[in-house]
C-alpha cells in the first residue's frame, strides 16, 4: 500500500501521508547532512586562513576569480600545498625554452605573454582547481585513519592548510628553473639565429671596415669620401671645422697613417666605441712631427652605414725625441707682441719649460707646464700644472683640467705690459679658457668657445668665433 497512516498529535484523526513523500523527505535530510559533513571536512582542509572565502566561492560554481593566484601564481601553489601543479608548470616552461632556443626565436615577448596567461589562468581556475586538490586529497587518505575521528581530523589537517615552507619551496624551485634556462641558453645551439657574439664579431669587422676605409681616403686626400663617414646632426659644430683642418693638412702635408691594435670597449647596434693606436708619419712637407697617437673613435649607425660621431684623442708619443723638444714650444711675433705656445705631446706625464718675459720688465720668467700621472681616469686629467717662477714676485701656480693633450698661449691681449694665459685642452677641445695676472696671481676671465686660432691685440679668433677686447 503506498499510502501510509499518521494521527494528529493534537486531535488525533487519521492522516493519509504518501511513502514516497517520506522517502523525499529522508533523502534531502541525509543530503544537507552529507554536504554539512563536506562543508565541515573541506574547513579542516583549508585551515583557519580563508574558511568562508573557498566555501563561499566553491557555493558559486566552477570558476570564481582569485587575485592571490592571479598575482603570485606559484608561490600560492606552494602556500597551499599544491606541489605537482608547480612542477607541470615549470616542466612545460622548460620545454618551450629549449623550442625557442633552438628555433632562434626572440625570447623576451614570448616569456611575458607566458607568464601573463599563466597568472590570468591560475587566477580565473584557481580556486576550482584547490578545490578539486582538496577532494583528491580527502579522497586519498588512508583507510586505517577513517575509524578513529581523531586520527583522521589531524590528517586532514595535515594534508591541507597553509604553509610558509610551501613558498621557500616553489622559490627554490623556480631558481633551479633559471638554473636550467640559463643552461640551456649557454650550451643549446640555434638553428636560425646568430649568437651575441658572433653578433659582435660581425659588428667588429664592419667598424675595422670603416677605419681603414677613412685611413685610405686621408692618404689619397680625398675630402669627399673622408667627410661622407663623419655622423652628420643638426647641432654639430664640428663638421666644417674638420673640414678647414683637413684642407690644411692637404696642403701643406703629404703624410702616410698606420693602425695597429684595435681595442672594441663597447659594442652596440646603436653605438661602438673603439680605441686604436695610428702612426702618422710625414711623407713630404716641413715642420711635421711624426707620431704614434691612441684614439678613442665613437661610431653610429647612419643611413645604415656607421659613420664617426667622436673622436677623442689620448695620448700622443713623438716618434723624433728631438723634433719634439724642438716643436713642443713656439715664440713668434704678432704686430707689435709676442706670442708664446707651449703645446703637450700627450695628455699625461708631460713637461715642458720655456724662458719668456710674462711682465715686459726686461727679465725672463721661468713657465713650467706639466701633466700629472694617468690615474683612475684614463679621459680625465684633473693634475695639469702651470707654474710661472718670477724673481721679483711670488711664484705662481695653476691647476686646471685636461681632456686631451692641452695648449697653453702666453700673449698680451690688452697690451698693458703683462700676458694672459689662454689654456686649451688640444683636439677637438670644447673651450679655451683665458686667465689674467694681478695681485692676486692668475685670475679666470672667461671661457672661448673652440679652439685658438688667432691672437692679436684686442682681439681673439677662435674656431667658434671673434673675441675683442677692449
């Protein structure tokens, strides 16, 4: 019979009830009892940390978005014990790495997409996916365990919750990770791609290309083809200066160059800066000093052709020791005064003496120009020494600073009886700076943009322009 017979507690009439209506009844009683009994295991899991956010979120459905994963990927893995996903993962990096290495493929784009699909994965699946480690592993406990409630609440505990070490885990295995890529990078050839330093070789050969090239055209005094490989810019100020000095140096010189040593300090495909030593000797001509000079040149691509942007000389070694103690100092007339020019065969440990009357008081004065040692810094001179030894007065020294071989001029500009100094640091300078005696000793009066090229009374001619001075 399906109906069943039930009395009113109060009235006590008879109650027809349907079997199946108890069965329903008894089905969904044991049901919210299973899924409390669930809630309560999968709180035991989880920990203290975070109960009510998975239930909550688990309540909702699949997938549910979880900024921790999102943002921390592995090592909230590895906070939650979730070990065998970090190691698919990073296997599966591992084999992509050596595919791209292999295919000569540019890595850097291909790394951040990876990792950002990563993140976006684990945030968008992660807290289904601890949910599905969490019944595995509740499903996985032993069956020893499950008959004494004690025993299998600490299992649980044990096999969920949070851990610290987890994340010094998933770190160290991230740097074995690196370790791996790293390797594989250094020792896994490509099959489509260049290496760095092969790269480099190839950049190297083409620079020695260019200095060779510029070599032949000085000495076939071709101006067109020297002035085609210097770097060309809207503020340059240089380019018609080089080409005034190369005219002169045609000519009036007939020299022949050498380069030796070439020494690549840094090397880009934007920029190359290489240092190289060049013997310049005289083939036909006067009063030429043959040299051995080390330049800094500073290349950059232009019109896909690497052109010279700087050039920096560092030192300069006169080949004829007599030549060069005979050119090192110069006194000529200008109108109605002197002019005296002490010139640095390099830009450090260097000295030079000359005899000069600075003051017109009919008694030479002893100038001693010397440069310091090469230091720290093999572009920077900050020890050149000017000393003027009077007899009547107190000696007077001057310390200044060389970027190249430095000029020093002795010349009265203001035709008062005493000579101003003017200092220049030599090639390719980026300024002459013009002290004046008084009571004091020497006294700066200002800085000439470029270099001297010109001296007379009340007036200064540079290569940047005219100074007059009344």
């Amino acid at each position: 019979m399906d109906d069943v017979s039930k009395f009113c507690s109060i009235c006590g009439k008879e109650i027809a009830v349907k079997k199946d209506d108890i069965e329903s009844t008894s089905n969904k009683s044991r049901n919210r009892k299973k899924t409390d009994m669930d809630n309560q295991v999968l709180r035991l899991f989880i920990g203290e940390k975070k109960q009510h956010y998975y239930i909550r979120k688990w309540s909702k459905g699949l997938n549910s978005w979880n900024w921790a994963a999102f943002f921390f990927s592995f090592f909230w893995l590895g906070y939650r014990k979730m070990y065998k996903p970090i190691f698919s993962i990073l296997g599966i990096f591992i084999l992509l790495d050596l595919v791209v290495t292999v295919l000569g493929i540019d890595d850097t784009n291909f790394n951040n997409v990876i990792g950002f699909v990563v993140s976006c994965t684990l945030g968008i699946t992660g807290n289904n996916f601890y949910r599905l480690h969490a019944f595995k592993s509740i499903r996985e406990l032993p069956k020893s365990n499950t008959s004494d409630p004690e025993l299998l609440k600490n299992e649980i505990q044990f096999r969920g919750g949070t851990s610290w070490k987890g994340v010094f885990v998933a770190l160290a295995l991230f740097v074995v990770y690196l370790l791996v890529v790293m390797t594989i990078l250094t020792f896994v050839p490509s099959i489509n791609k260049t290496t760095e330093s092969e790269s480099d070789y190839n950049i190297e050969f083409e620079i020695i290309e260019v200095l060779e090239e510029n070599i032949r055209a000085l000495e076939n005094e071709n101006m067109d083809e020297y002035m085609s490989m210097v770097y060309t810019h809207t503020e340059q100020t240089t380019f018609a200066e080089t080409q005034k000095i190369l005219s002169n140096i045609f000519e009036n010189f007939d020299l022949a160059y050498e380069l030796s040593n070439y020494e690549f300090l840094s090397i880009s495909e934007q920029e190359v800066k290489v240092r190289v030593t060049q013997i310049t000797t005289l083939v036909e001509g006067e009063d030429f000093r043959d040299n051995e000079s080390i330049f800094t040149h500073t290349l950059r691509p232009q019109k896909e052709e690497w052109k010279f942007f700087n050039s920096e000389v560092e030192s300069i070694n006169y080949l004829d020791e007599d030549q060069s103690v005979k050119t090192n100092v110069e006194t000529f007339s200008n109108e109605t005064s002197y002019i005296t020019k002490l010139q640095a065969p390099s830009m450090f440990d260097f000295f030079i003496a000359e005899e000069i009357d600075v003051n017109n008081d009919g008694v030479l004065e002893t100038i001693s120009f010397k440069g310091g040692p090469e230091e720290s810094d093999s572009y920077l001179n900050e020890n050149v020494e000017i000393v003027v030894d009077f007899e009547a007065y107190e000696k007077v020294q001057l310390t200044l600073s060389a970027e190249n071989a430095p000029i020093l001029y002795f010349f009265d500009i203001n035709q008062d009886g005493w000579m101003e100094l003017f200092f220049e640091t030599g090639a390719r300078i980026t300024g002459t700076e013009m002290y004046q005696f008084t009571s004091d000793g020497l006294e700066y009066v200002k800085t000439l943009n470029g270099s001297v090229e010109e001296l007379t009374p009340y007036k200064v001619i540079t290569s940047e322009g005219n100074y007059k001075f009344d």
